[in-house]
C-alpha cells in the first residue's frame, strides 16, 4: 500500500466550514472529505467535496496535467479522498473560494451500486438505510442542527441557575400516566427471581427521582432518552425518544410556564441565530412557511387558556372533527391543533384539565375537579411541552395515591418527600424530537432521530 502524500504535522487540517468563510487565499490547504459530485471537462474537472461540517460543498478544481486527473473515474459519488491545495479565488458564480488541487489521494472508493448516487430521495426510502441518510443534505442539516439546539438546551439551563441531574435509565417505577413501560429482564442474582429483586422496566420519565432533587437543589434538570412501550404509528410518536426536564422549587402553575415559554424563545432565538445556513434548506424545501412560523413564535407571547374554555372554543368552533369533544375527555391532536392553528394561530397554554384525565402527582385545584397541569400546544405538531404544579401537600397526595390504587411500598419513597420540608414546586417534560419537528417543519418523528425505533422495527 502506498503511503499517503500527507503526514500528520506538516500541514494543519482544514474544514470545509472554514475554508469557505476565509477573508483570504492560502496556500498549501489540506481538505478530507467525500465527493458529492464530479464534473469533467476534458482539459480540467471540478469535485464539489463535503466533510460534513456544513451544508455547502466546497469545489476542488483539477487541473488535467495532474496524475489524479487520469484516475478520474475512481473519485466516484460518496467516495472518501484527501486533497492537498491552494485555496484561490473562483472566477465562476455561486462560490467565493475553490481549492485548486495539488494531489489527490482515494481514501475510500465508492461502487456504482451507492443508493444515494441521486440528488433526491423520498423519506420512506431513506428510513430503509438510516445507516447512510445522514450523508444527504436534508439529515446533514438536521443533525448539526440537532446538535446545536443540544447544546443550547444546556446553555439555557446553567444561565438560569439549573443543576443538571442524570436520573435512572433503568428504574422500579413508572411515572403513573406517561405510557406504557418496556421491562428490563437479566439473568437471576444470588438465587433472586429477578436480577434487582423486584421488576425492572426502561425509564418513562425522569420526572420522579428529579422531584427528589429539586427540592434539595431548588432548580434542577435532566436531559436524557426515555421509553414508551406503545403500539402507536402515529408520525409523532417513537418507542425511543429524548426528554428535556425541568423542576424547580418554590414555584406554581404560572412560573412553569413563564419558564416553558422563555426555554421555547430561547431555542427559537438559538435556531435562528446561529442555524442560518442549514435552516435555509427546510425554508425552502420543507415548509416554506416556517420562518415565519418561528418568526411569530419568537415575538408573540403566548396565549394562556383553560381547558374548560379549550373544549368551549372547539364546540362552538362548527368544526367536524374525528375525535368527539367533551369536558372530562382528554385532548386529540387535531384539537391541539385547531386551537393554535386556528383560534390562536400561534402557541398556546392549556392548563387546569380535568382530575380524571390527568396523573397522580399533579396539584389538586381548589374546585375538586381539577388539577393544576398545563400543555403548550404549538402550530403544526400539537403538544410540544407538558408540565405540572405538583401536589406538594401530603394528604393530597397519599389520598391520590389510594384512588389510583398505587403501591405504597413502590412509591413510599415519593410519598415520604413530602414530611420533611415539603415545598410547591412546578416541572415539565418537553420531547426534544417534538421541538426538532417544530423547527424543522419535518413532519414525521422517524426523520428527526438518527435511527428512530417504532413498533415492528429496530434494524439497527
């Protein structure tokens, strides 16, 4: 094997990123990448290369006296090749900068039979080779976007004084209500029919053990997967998705969602400012109404709604809807939706739902028949956030705790946070791969996640 014409330490290596933002030419550039298109010209050939740092490709020329020029049919479509150049101006239009070529060496050939030698593919066909989307534009862009509001997450969570809790994955109880669980079987421990001695199920929520926390530490979060073991097809739901988790002390119904709506601003603000280049893609090729969207999500306050006037707007609204729409019953998507596409025309709070429908743990309000929860819903994908006041008063919830028929010895340990220095305290849960869709305007929750995991299918 021949030894590569670059050695680490010569040269420093640049990204794609980079180069096309230079203020100025410069010689002796050193690029990875992989080939997106390869153009011939007789005398010369242009590669358009990207190594994933960004949307754009950059344009390699190759001059037709190089040897590179005469392998021209190896630097096929998705093959891996090192380029060493000058990066000089461009006398063509639609870029600044190309990268005039030295040598070029294949780190990786790619055959004819690539799946993804077209320009465009359908989401279905890209779901049967999750393995391989990512190098499209459409998933590039999804992920580094994906990445950047991760980070964002965090960044707003340590500059309003949040600490950052990792909760159980594995965990003995279920967040009444989130959904159903997937259990967690190993080979028995010490003659013990079960590995823990009791069984074991995949995380529904943090929400619980980060309860325990919040009233040690007054404001914590977790940002982390969680599980739902339900036989559901919907294109907004997965058996695997990734939960962001706030719960503070000392605050109600109204201080969760001031926090929701400013989390909401500011992920927005992040995505607009700092996401221009890749959120122009899905500007113009997935929704071309979504910067306006997020435009009216930044700048609006939210409207605040109870769920007693939810279900009075939605029967006056002459609407016929799938669904039936009476109070006592829970909301559907196609409720959530009309009320902030339609009556508000932008997000909306629900709050104050009926105790029925509702989770053991959320506040009794002083009428008897509600609790003090709250749902932002949002244009285009319904429920984004869901969150609580959460019952802070023993008796409350230990009397909760006997109507829904909940194991003392399971939930004794939650019940028991409230003898010692019990305190009001509010959270919420937001499913990240909802906001991806929001800001996005991707419609399916299977195209947001990397390899997403749905009833009947786990292929990877």
């Amino acid at each position: 094997m021949e030894k590569p014409f670059f050695k680490k330490g010569e040269t420093k290596k640049s990204s794609v990123k980079e180069l096309l933002a230079s203020s100025r030419a410069i010689e002796g550039v050193f690029v990875q990448g992989w080939v997106r298109t390869a153009r011939d010209h007789k005398d010369f050939a242009f590669l358009e290369v990207n190594d994933g740092s960004c949307l754009k490709n950059l344009q390699v020329l190759v001059d037709g006296g190089l040897p590179a020029y005469g392998a021209l049919a190896d630097f096929s479509t998705g093959s891996a090749i090192s380029i060493l150049g000058d990066l000089v101006e461009s006398p063509g239009k639609g870029q600044k900068w190309e990268l005039k070529a030295k040598e070029i060496e294949l780190v990786g050939s790619c055959p004819p039979d690539y799946p993804l030698q077209k320009k465009r593919h359908s989401d279905e066909f890209l779901r049967t080779i999750a393995h391989l989307r990512p190098r499209t534009n459409k998933y590039g862009a999804l992920l580094r976007i994906r990445s950047q509001l991760a980070q964002a997450v965090h960044s707003f969570f340590c500059d309003e004084g949040f600490f950052l809790v990792s909760t159980p994955i594995l965990t003995a109880s279920d967040c009444e209500g989130a959904g159903d669980l997937f259990s967690v079987s190993a080979p028995a421990h010490e003659n013990k029919e079960e590995f823990f001695g009791k069984k074991a199920f995949l995380t529904v929520s943090g929400q619980l053990a980060l309860e325990t926390h919040a009233l040690a530490l007054g404001k914590v979060y977790t940002f982390g997967p969680t599980f739902r073991a339900e036989n559901s097809h919907t294109a907004r739901h997965a058996a695997e998705f990734w939960m962001i988790e706030p719960e503070m002390a000392f605050a109600d119904l109204a201080d969760d969602m001031d926090l929701a709506e400013k989390f909401v601003k500011y992920l927005v603000g992040h995505l607009l400012n700092f996401c221009q280049e890749d959120m122009e893609l899905f500007f113009a090729f997935v929704d071309k109404s979504l910067q306006e969207a997020l435009n009216a999500i930044a700048d609006k306050t939210f409207e605040r709604i109870t769920y007693t006037k939810a279900i009075e707007i939605l029967q006056k609204s002459g609407k016929s809807f799938e669904h039936p729409v009476a109070w006592g019953l829970d909301l559907q998507t196609e409720h959530e939706r009309f009320l902030a596409e339609s009556f508000v025309q932008g997000p909306v709070f629900v709050c104050d739902y009926p105790t029925q429908i509702k989770p053991f743990y959320m506040r009794a309000n002083p009428d008897g028949k509600t609790v003090a929860a709250m749902d932002l819903l949002a244009p285009r994908v319904g429920e984004i956030i869901g969150g609580s006041q959460r019952e802070e008063r023993h008796d409350f919830l230990k009397a909760a705790m006997e109507r829904q028929k909940l194991s003392k010895e399971e939930y004794g340990w939650y019940l028991d946070t409230r003898l010692y220095g019990s305190a009001p305290h509010s959270g919420f849960g937001m499913g990240f791969e909802r906001f991806l869709m929001l800001a996005t305007g991707i419609t399916n929750i299977r195209d947001v996640i990397s390899f997403p995991r749905t009833p009947g299918s786990i292929a990877y």
